[in-house]
C-alpha cells in the first residue's frame, strides 16, 4: 500500500515536472522574442531622439544666431550652422520682415515673392509669435494644401529690439541627406527602416510588406509631428519564428511522450495490481477444485477398502467416481501445469503434421464419461477429407477438451454439444457448440482473459478457474490460428478454433 502511494507520488511528480519544465521553456521561448522586441524598439528610440536633437540643435543655432544691427547673411549662417534651411523670415515687433531679412532657396525671383506673399498672408498667423517666449525654440508641423511644411521659429530680443525668427525646415534635405545617415541600408544591416508620416505615406525606405507585422514605431514628437520610424528586423526574424515554432513542437512533443508514458505506466500498474488480485482468486479457486476431487475420491476408496458396498454394482459405481474424479483431477493439474509454463515464457509445445479429426476423436472419448454423468449427448461431424494441419497434438487436445468440459460444466441444461470440424478455405475451423446460457455481450472478450470468470457463474457453485479459455487461446495461437466465441445470452455459446491448414501438395 505504501508502495503504490509512492508510485503515485512519483508519477504525480514526475507530471508536474514535466508541467514546469514546459511553462519555463515556453516563457522562456516568448521572452527572448520579446528581449528582441525591446532592444529594437530602444533602437527606434534612440534614433528618433538623435534625429530629433540634432535638426533642434541646428535649427536653435541659427535661430539664435541672427543678427539684426546690421543684418547676418542668412545664407552663409545656414552653411556654418549646418540648419536644414529652405527659407527664413526674419520679422520685426510689428511682424513686418526686416530689409534683407528673408532669404529662400527658390530657383526663380517670382517663386521667391510668391512664397513670400503666401507666408505672410496665411502662415503668419498660425505661427502666433508674440505668445511664444524669448529664446525657446518653437515649431509648428502643418499641411497647407497637400504639402506638409515644418516651421521653427525663435522671439528673439537683443540690444533692447524684439525680433522673430522664422524658418522653413527643407524636409526634402531630412528625407534625402539627414535620414540615410541614420539609417544604414538594407543591404548592410539586418535590420529594415521606414519613416511614415502623419499620413502613413512613406517617405523613407521601403515597404516592409510581410514583415510589416514585426516592427516596432517610434513617432518623432519635437520636429515632424506625427511622423513614425518603423523598424523591424530582417529575414532573422523569419528564423526566429521558425526557431519559436520548432522550440514548441519540441516541448509539446516531450511533454506528451512523459504524459503518455506515465499513463501507460499507471495503466501497468493497474493491470498489475488486477492480475495479483486474479492470481489470488485462482490461487483460491484451483485449492478449492483440487480438495473437492480429491476427497470424492478418499471417501469412495474409504468405503471400497473397507468393504461398505452393498452389491457388486455399487463396487464398480464407486470406482467408476473415483475414476471420473481422478481423470478431472488430472486434466486440472494438466491444465495448471500447462498454464504455469505459458506464464513463465515458454510454450514447449512440438509440431508435427497431423489429422485433426484423429485428435478430436481422442478429445470426444476422453469426454464420454463425463457427457454421460451430466445426461448430455455430443453430435460430432468431421468433414472428410479434411488437410493436415501442423499441431501439437497434446496442446490441442488439452483446448478441445477444455471447450466440450466448459459446454458440460455451464451448459448442461442445453442437453447437447455440437463438435464440428470444417474446412474453411485456407483454414481448419473447429466449432463446439451449446444451448446453455451464453455468455454477456461485454464480458464476451473478457473471458479469454486468464482468471476471468463471468458474473454469473461467481455465485453459482459451478468450479473453475479461469484458466481454460486463456489456456485455449494461448494454445490457438502458437497454432497461428485463433478462438472466437459467438453467444448471445440464454441462447447458447459457439466456440471457434481455427487453424491454418497445411497445403496438401496434390500434383
Ligand atoms: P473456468 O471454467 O475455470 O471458470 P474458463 O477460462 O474455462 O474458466 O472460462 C471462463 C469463463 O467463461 C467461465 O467462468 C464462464 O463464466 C464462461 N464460460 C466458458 N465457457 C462457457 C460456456 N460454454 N457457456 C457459458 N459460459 C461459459
């Protein structure tokens, strides 16, 4: 009992294990993918906050390097700052621009006027100089028509003047010159960049198409509003699907191989455990059988040697009993004997081509008496003519005198056994058939089982063992044949043998 507990201890143990192992490599498996995702989106992180401080940086030194007494040239401050510029105003407290303070790298004098007049009469105002604070660099993202345009601009005061600067950021110089600095191409990264902007239209690199789940954003927050930098690892990640896909086949796999060997294990066990408690009840049983036979037979040779016969008749009926109980003794130990050697391994048994109508006749005179003694009659009809089959004529008998002892010990009441030996194409079939009670369909199968009794014969004072049909089937088999039993419950039992014949050589 303390065994079996720690068995299932140990597989109860041995499970949760096996539970744990698979959380841990599962959790694992999804962490270093998400490792991976992190450090990616630190990336992004970084090269937006890089982006972004240097075009502020540059835009603030120019910003504040305007002068206005007398007025800086705005083109040679935008090359020593190195500030993205496409235009600058430069507006007084009245927001007029300053002589000289608006410069634009507008290919034709009229585009330059145009952009001039468009700015003051429509930007101007968006802009909202006057409420932004001295020295701090402001900017406003905006669409005019279809165009984005980013503006960055500066209150400026210096030698007691107030003075604005505005400049129009060259977004085409960010896109075509800045980015590709950050950004190192495809062909030399494992990674893949793409900037969108507010409108999720692309304005640098290349769709990620498939990949495009994977990647991780980042919006740029202090420049182009709204912008995003898409990054996502290349054909790696590819790979490390595969890798989390294979990691979890395998851990499913390891997990249902320990499952399902530990249910089998149980499964065993249980099976174990049965055929013990089997083995006892034969053990029970076979000690039971054995006694009653054997004190039949110490009374009536009592009563022999002491003379206590009343005639001559009642001599020979006496010593017929003890006959009758002696031959059932004898095939009972056969059948113990036979059964033990099976269950140590070996069936020993010696093949040799044979009739098998000769072995039944044999089986059905040694079954006389007995037949005789229950009131019952056995009709048997062998075909003629029939193939050799390769037997151990032993054995064989020994199952067919088990089927007509089971049609006698349980069938008695049908009054008849019917023996039939048939050929049956390439197979010898031997049926014995009877009126009895039949067997339940569920427990048809189980009656083959070595120990198993059926319900309704426990009670009854009918002995056995169990054996006998295991015996039969065991012994069917090494004959590379099989049994099968049809019944059908208070209609009787028919129990079939059969065997391959021998191909008789007829040329
Ligand atoms: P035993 O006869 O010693 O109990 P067997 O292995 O020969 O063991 O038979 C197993 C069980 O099958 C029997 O206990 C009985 O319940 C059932 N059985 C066998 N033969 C018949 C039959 N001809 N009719 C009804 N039940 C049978």
């Amino acid at each position: 009992m303390r065994r079996l507990l720690l068995v299932n201890a140990l597989i109860f143990a041995v499970l949760a294990a096996s539970v744990a192992l698979a959380y841990f490599g599962f959790s694992y498996t999804s962490d270093s993918r998400d490792r991976e995702l992190r450090l990616l989106h630190d990336l992004a992180k970084e090269k937006v906050l890089n982006i972004e401080s240097l075009i502020a940086e540059q835009d603030a030194k120019f910003l504040r390097g305007v002068q206005i007494d007398p007025m800086s040239d705005l083109r040679q401050l935008s090359t020593a700052t190195g500030a993205a510029v496409a235009s600058v105003f430069v507006l007084d407290d009245h927001l007029e621009i300053i002589p000289g303070g608006y410069a634009a790298g507008r290919l034709h004098d009229n585009e330059t006027n145009a952009f001039r007049d468009w700015f003051m009469a429509h930007v101007l105002k968006e802009l909202a100089l006057k409420q932004a604070p001295p020295d701090e660099r402001r900017h406003l993202y905006a669409y005019w028509g279809e165009r984005p345009y980013l503006f960055t601009f500066m209150h400026r005061v210096a030698n007691g003047r107030t003075f604005y600067v505005v400049i129009e950021d060259d977004l085409t110089y960010f896109v075509f010159t800045l980015f590709p600095q950050f950004f190192p191409p495809a062909t030399a990264s494992p990674r893949l960049y793409e900037v969108v902007d507010d409108r999720r239209t692309i304005r640098y690199g290349q769709p990620f198409l498939d990949i495009d789940k994977r990647a991780v954003e980042e919006p740029f927050t202090d420049t182009l509003d709204g912008w995003v930098l898409r990054i996502t690892d290349r054909d790696p990640r590819v790979d490390e699907n595969r890798r989390t896909l294979l990691n979890t086949i395998v851990i499913a796999l390891a997990v249902a191989v320990i499952a399902a060997s530990l249910g089998i294990l149980a499964m065993a066990m249980w099976r174990e455990r049965r055929a013990n408690e089997l083995k006892s009840e034969f053990i029970t049983n076979v000690s039971h059988e054995l006694k009653t036979p054997l004190s039949i037979i110490s009374m009536f040779g009592e009563m022999l040697a002491l003379g206590r016969t009343k005639s001559p008749e009642q001599s020979v009926e006496y010593a017929e009993i003890i006959w009758r109980e002696s031959v059932r003794l004898g095939r009972l130990i056969d059948n113990v004997l036979d059964f033990s050697k099976i269950e140590r391994g070996g069936g020993g048994y010696e093949f040799a081509e044979t009739d098998v109508g000769e072995v039944v006749d044999r089986a059905i005179e040694l079954s006389q008496r007995r037949l005789a003694a229950a009131e019952m009659t056995l009709d048997a009809e062998v075909e003629p003519e029939l193939p050799p089959a390769m037997l151990d004529a032993n054995a064989f008998t020994l199952a067919v005198l088990n089927l007509i002892d089971n049609a006698i010990k349980y069938a008695a009441d049908g009054k008849k056994v019917e023996l039939r030996v048939k050929r049956d194409g390439e197979r010898i079939a031997l049926s014995v058939r009877d009126w009895g009670p039949g067997i339940d369909r569920d427990e048809q199968p189980r009656v083959f089982e070595r120990f198993y009794r059926a319900r309704s014969v426990r009670l009854k004072p009918i002995r056995g063992s169990g054996i006998g049909l295991a015996l039969v089937q065991h012994i069917a088999r090494a004959h590379k044949g099989d049994v099968q039993l049809a019944s059908e419950p208070g209609k009787g039992s028919t129990f079939t043998i059969w065997l391959p014949a021998v191909k008789v050589d007829r040329g």
